[in-house]
C-alpha cells in the first residue's frame, strides 16, 4: 500500500531508497565479517604451507661415514 501511494513522489523514491539501504546494511556488516574471516584463514593456511617448505629448504645436509654429503 505505501509503495502505490508514494510511487510518482520524490518522496516516495527517498522511502524507497532509505529503505533499502536499511536492509542492506546488515548484509554488507556479516558480508564484511565472513570476507575478514575466510581471508584470514586462507592466510594462515598459506602461512602453514609456506613454512614446511622453508624448513624443508633450510635443513643442513647430512654428510655420511666418509664425509661426503648424501
């Protein structure tokens, strides 16, 4: 009933409008957070990775019984 009263008022747009906006807001906050949260565990799931590879590569070598490095 309010949207076929207010349809052809700027005044009805601005209703609109704000209405809108008030539903979105709550979407975009628990978007924001949800984003914030997957980054972050991506980031620490990379950072996992990444150092079993650097203590891969920084290992010393071992050298065998005649001291040659096997």
């Amino acid at each position: 009933m309010c949207g076929t009263a207010l349809k052809d008022d700027p005044t009805g747009r601005a209703i609109s409008w704000s209405v809108l906006f008030l539903i979105a807001a709550p979407y975009t906050v628990v978007g924001l957070v949800g984003g914030y949260i997957f980054y972050t565990y991506r980031r620490a799931a990379a950072d996992r990775r990444a150092s079993v590879i650097d203590l891969f590569r920084t290992r010393r070598p071992v050298r065998g019984p005649g001291g040659d490095i096997s």
